[in-house]
C-alpha cells in the first residue's frame, strides 16, 4: 500500500483533503511553459474564478 500524498495548497498553504482513494478535494493547475504544477484547495479555487486568477495568485 502507498502512502497518500499530502498535497498542500499553493495559495493558502492548507493540505488538501483526500475524500477518497486518489480524489483531491482541489485542482492542479499546470503554469503554461514551465511544466510546473500547482495544487490549489476548493476554497481558493472559489476565490479565483478563472486559470489566470489563481495563476496571479500562487506568482
Ligand atoms: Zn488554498
């Protein structure tokens, strides 16, 4: 068995909360050109309606 990862929100810092096996109460957002990828809580994604919004947010 695998430890769960312990994704923790770019934005605010909170871990995110795994409801079930491999489900990410949140969303990854991946930053055009770098490859890089962020994760972002429910709540934050509430807070920024748009990719753009929450990519200003985690620079
Ligand atoms: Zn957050």
């Amino acid at each position: 068995m695998s430890k769960p990862t312990m994704a923790k929100c770019t934005i605010c810092g909170n871990k995110l909360v795994e409801l079930f096996l491999n489900k990410v109460k949140g969303t990854v957002i991946k930053k055009e050109g770098s490859g890089k990828q962020y994760h972002v809580c429910f709540e934050c994604q509430k807070k920024h309606a748009s990719k753009e919004e929450l990519l200003k947010a985690i620079k």
